[in-house]
C-alpha cells in the first residue's frame, strides 16, 4: 500500500511540475532558437560559471562565449545543457549580461534548472541539464555572453578549412616572391 502511494505521489509531482512547464512557455515570448553549451562552476559561497556553446538562429549556427558569478553555492560541477531561446529579434540581441535564478543539486550526477534573461528581452529556458561532480546552489546568477568572431556556420556546413601551412623550403618562398 505504501509504495503504490509513494508511485502515486511521484506521478503528481511529475505531472504538475511538467504542467507547470507547459505554462510558463507563453510568457517567455516567442520560441526563436536554439542553444547548447557546456560550463563549469566553482563555488565556495560566492562561485564563478564558465563555459562556451552554439546558438542555433535563423538557420545559422553562432558560437559564443559563457562567464559569470552566483552567489549562494558550494562545490565543484559541469556539464552541457540544450535550451530554447525566446523573443531573439536580432543576433546582436543575443550578446550581452544575464540575469538568471539557477538550482542545482549534484553528487556525481545531478540535475539542475535555469531561466536566463538579458537586458534585450532574450530568455533562455535550459530543458536538459546534464551536471556531473559535487555542487549545491540555488542562487541569483549573473552571466556575461559574448559571441565569438567566427563566421557563423549555416546548417549542414561544415567548419571553415584552416589556412595553408606556411613555405617552408627556400627554394619556393624566393620563387613566390618572384
């Protein structure tokens, strides 16, 4: 009897927190893309997140770059997350400070929660946090974002080729510059 309360207890918990999900998707505004990243934390009261990953917008694969500082943590974790991006008008949008109220319970392996949010309306909801190492914290985050300079990659192409290796031989560097 007490385990099939304990099921039945555990499939409320999991539909309301998933109805819960459900809902809070309008207010984030409209779904514009794509993101995925891997980060690292340390803490010891006050912490520091760093990390890079991919915006998928538009049909174009943008890299960029994650640092930023939590309060109220402790311990040692990373991981990648994947996430939705919302109310992204402009890629220039998407660069910028973060604001986000984070959780996150690790031992080994945990699991953790994030809602981003910039001072150009953008929002990030991470669905999939995968964490790994040994880290408690549920704190205010502040995360600064910074797009790389690569040239952003269009869906399906492949990484730009690296430039030629430089001469070597004397003999074709005097013929070159002939």
């Amino acid at each position: 009897m007490r385990v099939a309360s304990v099921h039945v207890f555990s499939a409320a918990v999991c539909c309301a927190l998933w109805s819960l999900s459900a809902c809070a998707q309008s207010p984030l505004g409209p779904k514009t893309g794509e993101v995925t990243f891997h980060t690292k934390s340390a803490d010891l009261g006050v912490g520091y997140t760093w990390g890079g990953g991919v915006l998928n917008y538009g049909g174009r694969s943008y890299p960029f770059s994650i640092k930023g500082a939590s309060a109220a943590a402790v311990g040692y974790s990373s991981g990648q997350s994947v996430g939705q991006v919302y109310n992204l008008q402009r890629i220039e949008d998407f660069a910028g400070t973060f604001w986000a109220l984070s959780g996150e319970a690790t031992l080994g392996r945990g699991v953790s929660g994030l809602l981003m949010e910039n001072d150009n309306g953008v929002r990030i909801r991470l669905d999939y946090i995968a964490r790994s190492g040994a880290r408690l914290a549920a704190s205010p985050s502040r995360f600064t974002v910074r797009l790389l300079k690569q040239p952003a990659l269009q869906e399906g192409d492949k990484k730009p080729a690296s430039p030629p290796a430089a001469v070597t031989d004397k003999s074709q560097s005097a013929s070159a510059a002939q």
